[in-house]
C-alpha cells in the first residue's frame, strides 16, 4: 500500500483536527471504486498520473449495432425525434435491460441492475413525447424576468386576499406535480428515453408554476393563504402501483382541472403580469395534457384490460374530487376573482364559478370518451359533480 | 345614500378561509434581475426551519389545515441534509441560461471525419449518453423524497434534471449527425454498490455525483476545444460545461453548508471524499481515466488520430492533472480543504508525481 510522502507526514503530526491521515481510496483496495469502467488493461495502473508507455489496445473500435447514420437538421434545427432512424428507431414493446444502455448502442453484458419498475411501453410510451420535449425548450420562459411584475397595482383587500388563496393551491398543485413525476421518473427504464427527456421538462416546467404563483402571492401586499384540502393530491401520491393511473389522476383530473381554472382567470386577470402567468402556464399544461392522452390512448390501445382499471380508477376518484370540492376555499376565492370582489361573487362569481365546472366536467368527460373509458352518467355521479357533467356549456 | 338589493339567486358564501393566511402586507420588490427567488426571501417566508415539520405538503409560510393528511412521506426533513446558500441564484441563471440542443448547436458545420476519429467521437458520445441522465434520475427521486420547506434547493435540483436531460440527448443527436451511430455501452452507471444509484443519503449522493462525477466533466467539458473536431462539437462541451458549472456548485456549497452547520458529519464526508477521490482516480465516471474505450477515445480525439495517440494521451494526463487540481479547489471552497495538509488525501501527491 502506498505512504503519504515525508512532507505531508509532517504536516499530518502537526495538525490533523477533523480528518485522519487515512490511506485514501486510490491506494487502498478495499475501499476503491468499483471497477467497471475502465478495461482491464487499465485497471490497476489507474492510480498514477503518469503517462503509460504501452499502445492502445482498441478493442472497442467497430462495435456498433448500426454505422453510418447521417440524420441532418431540419428547419426547427436537429430534433430529438429526427433520431428515430434504422435500429435507433425500433421501439420494442418491452425493455428488460436494467442498466443505462442507450437504445441502440452494444449492450455491456454482466452490469448490475439499476433497478427500474417501469420496463414495458405499454406503461409509458407517448407517440409524442419527442416532440413535447423540444417543444418545452423551444417555448421556455423565466417567471423573475418575463412576467411583467411593474403591472401589479394595488387592488381591493378582498381582491387580493382571494388572488393569494388561488395561487397557494395552485403552488400546492405544482408541488404535487414535482413529486409525483420526480418520483416516478427514475423508475422508468431507458429504452424509452424520449419519455423519460420529456417527463424532466414537465417536472421543470412544475417548479417554475410552484414559483411563479408564489411571487405572485408575495408581491402585492397579501400573502400566502391557507393550504388546500389536499384529498385529490393524496389521491395523485398514493396512486403508485402503476403510472398510467398516476396519469389519469395526474392529468385527466388535476391537469383538466388546473387549465380550465387557468383558462377563467386568464379571463378575469387583474394586470399584465397575472395574464402572462396564467397563459403561459396553460401553454406549459397544455404539452402535460398532450402526453397524458397520448400516453393513456397508446395504453389502452395495447392493454384490453387498461379501459376497465381506468375506468375504476376514475371512479374513485370522483368521489374523491367531490371530497375537495366541498372545501369552500378555492371556490369561493374563484368567485371572487371572477365578480371582482365578495360583493360581485354571490352573484355573477359564483355563476362563472358554476359555469367553469361545467366546462371542466365535460371536458374531461369528453377525454374519457375519446379514450373509451366507460364513465358513470352524469345523474349517477356524486354530487356537485352530477351537476356539472349534466349542465349545458356556453360555446 | 342606500340602494335595494335584489339578493335572489345570490348564492351564499362561508369566507372562514380568509382568516387562515400566512404572514399578511408581504410586498416583495424587483431587483435588477427580475423578481427572483431571492426577492421573495423576506419575513418570515424566507425563514427556513431547521427541521421540517410539514409532512402535507404546504408551501412554506402557508395557514396549515390541522385536519389536513400527513402526504409527504419526506425522506429528508433536516435542512443541513440538502440545504445550500446559492440555491435561488443558481435556480435564476439556470433558467436564464437554457438552451436547445436542436437550435443551439451549429450542426451543420460538422463534416466527415477520419474514420478512427469518428469512431473515438462516436464512443464518447455513447459514453455520455449513457451516463448523463444517472444525473437525471438520481436528483429527481430525492428531489420527490425532499419536504417542499427546502424548495429552493429542490428547484436547482429540477434545473439539473432539465438539463441532464439535454445533456443526454445532445450526444446522442452528435453520435447520429456524421455517418457514425451509437458503439458499446460502458455500464459505468450500473447499479453497483457504492454507485450514485444506490446512495442512501443525499450528501454521500452529492459527493458522487457533484463533486467526483460532475467535477471530472465539467473539467473536460471545459477542455472541450482541445477535443472538438467542429464548432458543432465545440458550442456542445461549452453549453454543457456552463449547465455542469452550476451542478458542481450545488454540491460544493451544499457541502459548504452542511460543514458549517453540522460539523459532526465531517469525519463522515471526508470519508465520501476518499471514496470520491478513488473514483477520480481509478476512472469510475471519469471518463479522462487512462485506457479502456473512453480515455481511449479521448487520446485519438485529443491527439487527432489513432497514429497520434500517444501524444493524445499526454494530453490526457495533462487534463487529469487539471481535473486534480479544479477538485482540490472545491473541496478546499467546500471547507474540507484540511486533507490535502495532513496527507489523508493523495490526490496532489499523484499529481506532482506526474507533473
Ligand atoms: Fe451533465
Ligand atoms: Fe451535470
């Protein structure tokens, strides 16, 4: 085993307060990385930094599964989907292999799994997903400087204190969002990586909607309100036995909802910046939709036993929703928003709040039809819900 | 002056939430950079406490529900476990400095290359296409294990996730942009023990990842000219080491932090260190260690053919060197800077051996 030098021996006599001159790792073979990466030439002659006289040994040259791929940039520049040619195209419907292998590339045989729960397309694949991704780079934005906070003018009390209660859910609800994809996304194995590349711009695009809201909620005299009920996020956490439900929860329900909330107050903002905010989480929200159908309609397209379970799931979480509907919170700070104070939203808030559900009921309904999810009649549906899947929507 | 009301149809309303509120007359301001994350660290909503106790996922500052459920199921509730003092600054350039791998990258100035070269370029592309994204994954599973009272932290970690992504996806667009395609696979990040993977506590992850993994790279990316055969290649490393500047700092002033407010923990870091050190050295997500299909690949492209390659690999140990030395420095900003005086670490003993 090598010695530290003279020198540093000294020094280690005179002050070793926190850290013990210990044999480092680079001598010490019983605590030295792993060694996978370098062949076995190198293996045990990693550990100087001098040059090596011996050559290359090269054994790595000319393995490859496919050469000669020449993909050019288009107009919208080099796009990750454009990839999709020969071999690094073929998308197999399972994906056993548990390390980082790209798709495509010579697998390395006797690697350690890394341990992913997610291993078949059928439980997350989006046709789309490609093109979301670079669609979420393309249309990025930063809440500090983009959002023009000079516009924030002072409002009626009631005013702001429902503005606030609205953006605490609505940060809750990103909040939401980050934990369910961050915590899903490390699971899914990498043979699907285009899903994997969008699912991190969704769960960045969540931080900038759980920061935004909240300095709108800081900027303008109020504050934080109080926190949401909670039984529809409850519902998106626990769902952890497969994604695909996790979706349906996380978009079919929550992102539904979310954007046509977003859709109302884009329409009853107060100033500039509110309307930047709203529109452009909607705009961000909107590529989350686009996956979460995309994704279910190719689950249930390959599953025949997918439209029964989602058809269940959805059901409990009718019951669910009706849970935090019951809280007066977000509905009544809607109403006040859309009447433009208390005064305003017994009357016209509360009629545009009824009108809103209205919109998001069928909305979602009219998703589940066209993914072929059976759905309860709206009369046999829990009350409020009952009520709004039967209302008529204004065009 | 009165007016009748018609209050049919009126509906009524409750208004008992608006009483639960947070700290109220919050009035946050601009500053030259936007209204940043910063900017809305005042009163008590920029108060971080040192443990948290939020297992329901409110925003922090927020009225609690008492009867709201315990959903958090957070791993890790103690600041000094994640927390670190930049984490707003690094959060703001991130989002200032994304970029599009699709657009960004000048990918028609690549044009056909040697073939030995091709194959040394397409080899370290697969390299890092295979092993960016462990930098995805592992930071967004703590990131969903993390209590959302140290969402400043959790928000850089997100711009990670974000930007490993494009991190992956660049080189793979580089390995299929010039007559080349994906080679072999390194299984460098495989899930074995002492792995970024498998860490079960967030500063030994941090050490892995951060400061020994993203370290080595962001020194090669930063010698990326030297490695570039176009301006294609050359805009990629300098892109990438800009978004690898901000992950190294992430652990570099978490374990600044973590120091200062938990010096208990030393002793147990400087171990990590050792281990991180080995890792450098041996070539464990080092792709500048010698020999093997990546430091191969480096000395061709570095020395600008298979027949120059000992003279790539000179290059390459002068590269080390410089890993070596960036390392030191931010072990030594990171306060742990006492184990290159008393000979625990042999970093810099190697290093004058090869100078
Ligand atoms: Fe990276
Ligand atoms: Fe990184």
């Amino acid at each position: 085993m090598a010695k530290s030098s003279k020198a540093s021996k000294a020094k280690t006599a005179k002050k070793a307060p926190a850290a013990s001159a210990k044999p480092s790792a680079a001598s010490d073979p019983a605590i030295a990385a792993t060694p996978t990466l370098v062949s076995s030439q190198a293996q045990g002659k990693a550990d100087s930094g001098q040059p090596e006289k011996q050559g290359p040994v090269l054994d790595w040259m000319n393995k490859t599964r496919q050469w000669g791929v020449r993909v050019k940039p288009g107009k919208a520049g080099l796009r990750l989907g454009d990839l999709n040619v020969g071999i690094y195209g073929e998308i197999p419907m399972q994906w056993s292999d548990q390390s980082r292998n790209p798709r495509g590339a010579v697998p390395r045989k006797g690697m350690p799994p890394v341990g992913y729960a997610v291993r078949e397309k059928v439980g997350m694949w989006a046709d789309s997903a490609a093109d979301l991704y670079e669609e979420a780079i393309q249309r990025r934005w930063a809440p500090a400087t983009d959002v023009p906070w000079n516009t924030v003018e002072k409002l009626p009390s009631d005013i702001e204190r429902a503005i606030c209660q609205v953006c605490t859910e609505l940060s809750q609800f990103a909040n939401v969002e980050i934990e369910t994809i961050a915590g899903w996304q490390h699971q899914m194995v990498y043979g699907y990586h285009e899903v994997k590349q969008y699912l991190a711009t969704a769960s960045f695009d969540a931080a900038r909607h759980y920061e935004c809201f909240r300095k709108r909620a800081l900027v303008n005299g109020g504050g934080l309100g109080v926190e949401g009920p909670g039984q529809v996020n409850r519902m998106i956490l626990e769902s952890s036995g497969g994604w695909s439900a996790t979706v349906a929860y996380l978009v079919l329900v929550r992102a539904v909802f979310t954007m046509t909330i977003l859709k109302y107050l884009a329409r009853h903002a107060y100033n500039d910046a509110e309307r930047f905010i709203y529109e452009h989480v909607l705009q961000d929200k909107a590529r989350l939709l686009t996956y979460g159908l995309d994704h279910l309609h190719f689950a249930v397209a390959h599953d025949d036993e997918q439209p029964a379970v989602l058809a269940t799931v959805l059901a409990i979480g009718d019951r669910v929703l009706t849970r935090d509907l019951r809280d007066p919170a977000l509905r009544e700070a809607l109403a006040i928003i859309f009447g433009r104070g208390i005064r305003g939203a017994r009357r016209q808030g509360m009629e545009m709040y009824e009108e809103m559900m209205a919109d998001f009921m069928q909305t979602h309904l009219g998703y589940c039809r066209w993914l072929g999810i059976a759905r309860a009649p709206a009369e046999a549906m829990p009350p409020p819900l009952n009520r709004h899947a039967g209302a008529s929507v204004a065009a | 002056m009165s007016e009748a009301v018609d209050t049919s149809g009126e509906h009524e309303l409750d208004l008992s939430w608006m009483d639960q509120k947070g700290p109220w007359d919050t009035k946050a301001e601009e500053s030259r950079y936007g209204l940043t994350l910063a900017d809305i660290q005042i009163g008590e909503y920029g108060e971080t406490p040192d443990v948290s106790d939020n297992l329901t996922g409110r925003p922090r500052g927020s009225a609690p529900r008492p009867g709201s459920y315990r959903i958090g199921n957070y791993a890790v509730r103690t600041k000094n476990e994640i927390w670190l003092d930049n984490a707003s600054f690094l959060y703001e350039e991130a989002l200032q400095r994304q970029w599009s791998s699709a657009t960004d990258v000048p990918w028609h100035t690549i044009e056909p290359l040697p073939d030995d070269i091709e194959q040394a370029e397409c080899q370290l592309a697969t390299f890092f296409t295979e092993v960016e994204f462990v930098a995805g994954d592992v930071p967004a599973r703590w990131v969903s294990e993390t209590t959302p009272d140290f969402f400043e932290a959790r928000q850089v970690l997100l711009a990670q996730v974000m930007d490993e992504s494009r991190h992956m996806d660049v080189f793979r667009k580089r390995a299929m942009a010039n007559g080349g395609g994906l080679m072999q696979a390194t299984g460098a990040t495989s899930g074995f023990v002492g792995s970024i993977d498998l860490s079960r506590d967030f500063t030994e992850m941090s050490s892995r990842l951060h400061l020994s993994g993203e370290g080595a790279v962001l020194t090669m990316f930063r010698m990326g000219e030297l490695m570039a055969q176009n301006e294609a290649e050359k805009a990629m490393y300098r892109l990438c080491a800009q978004d690898e500047a901000r992950h190294v700092a992430f652990g570099v002033m978490h374990m600044r932090y973590m120091s200062a407010a938990a010096p208990e923990r030393r002793e147990e870091i400087h171990c990590y260190l050792d281990e991180a050190e080995g890792q450098i050295v041996s070539g464990v997500g080092n792709p500048a260690a010698r020999g093997g299909p990546v430091g191969e690949s480096l000395a061709i492209l570095l020395g600008g053919g298979k027949d120059k390659f000992d003279e790539g690999m000179n290059m390459l140990t002068a590269i080390r060197r410089r890993q070596f030395r960036e390392y030191k420095k931010r072990i030594v900003s990171a306060g742990f800077g006492e184990r290159f005086e008393n000979g625990r670490s042999r970093l810099m003993e190697m290093f004058e051996e090869a100078a």
